[in-house]
C-alpha cells in the first residue's frame, strides 16, 4: 500500500492532469470554431465588393474607360488593350507611364497606339510623348508633335487629338503629310 502523501500526490497529479486535457480540449475547440468563422469570410462564392478607381462602362465591355488605376497613381510599362463590343481586338495602348490624374482623365508618357481592322490586321501606329485621354468623351489629345503612320502614309503634326471610340482624328499645326505607296492610290483611281 501506498503512504498518504503518494496518494495525495497522485490525487494532485490526476487533477492537473485532467485539467490540462481538458484546457487542450477547449483551446482546440476555440481554435476549430475560428477556423471555421475565418473560412466562411473567404468562400470562394463570397467576394468583398472592392470600391472601383473606373470610370462607368457597361459591366460586360472591355474598354478603355475600365482602366483600374486609383486617382494620384503612376503605373509602369502599362500596356491595355481596346476591345468591341464583340470581344474582338481595335487597339493596343502602350504607354512607359500612365497617371490618373481624377476620375475622368489619364495622363500617359510615351503612348504608343496600335488599332487593328477588323480583319485582325495592324492599321494606324499613333506615337505621342505626353497625351491625356478623356475618360467621358473617349478623346485622346496631345499638345506636343505627334506622328501617325499606316502602311501608305505617315503624317506629323504639331497637336493631335483621337478619338478612341470612333477611330478618327484630327491633327493641328504645321502638319506634313508623306505618302509611301502611290500604286494603291492610282488602282483606287482607276476603278
């Protein structure tokens, strides 16, 4: 048989033991149920609507006008597409730097615009040091020398302004035109 300080202890070290299992218990317990809150805030069927830097489109159309750049930023090496309302591709804005300068204007350095026809072919190349593009009327306007190049002609001038929805421009001051490729302009002549 034991002596009573043996039980006593033994008594004490059943307690402490039961107690520490039943500490892990809740802790686990607690633990499980937080896991549980945490996964229920990040199902993938429940996302946080995120507060938008764009201007209003049609929620389904890719354009320019749902460029996600917050007011007061600068990105880097940007580069956006321009799309349809069919999905297919009329342009390519490439810029070294973009800046939103407020909700409805972007200024970009360095814009390089490639659209293409509808047969998916390279039509205009529009280079511009500094441009700013016009959120609400879609218009595109530099006031530095611009150059617009097409595969039959190239044309510079001192001021440019394009607008992005309907593909056509204008340009101002001290504008030269050259034509590369008279041949395609004599056969439209004869027909």
């Amino acid at each position: 048989m034991l002596p009573c300080r043996s039980r006593r202890a033994l008594r004490g070290s059943a307690l402490l033991s039961l107690l520490l299992l039943l500490l892990v218990a809740l802790l686990a317990s607690a633990g499980s149920s937080f896991a549980e809150k945490e996964k229920g805030k990040n199902k993938p069927g429940k996302k946080k609507k995120m507060p938008s830097a764009t201007a209003s489109a049609s929620p389904g159309e890719q354009s320019l006008t749902n460029i996600p750049l917050p007011i007061g930023h600068e990105a880097k090496g940007l580069v956006l597409p321009d799309f349809d309302g069919e999905g297919h591709v009329r342009g390519k804005f490439t810029a070294s730097t973009a800046r939103r300068v407020d909700e409805e204007h972007i200024q970009f350095q360095d814009l390089k615009i490639t659209t293409f026809t509808p047969e998916s072919q390279v039509d205009l190349q529009i280079d511009m040091q500094t441009s700013v593009l016009d959120l609400k009327t879609k218009i595109l306007s530099s006031q530095e020398r611009a150059t617009v190049k097409r595969a039959d002609f190239n044309i510079i001038g001192d001021a440019i302004q394009f607008d992005t929805s309907t593909r056509t421009g204008r340009m101002i001051g001290n504008v030269k035109m050259v034509i590369t490729s008279q041949s395609q302009l004599i056969q439209q002549k004869k027909e």
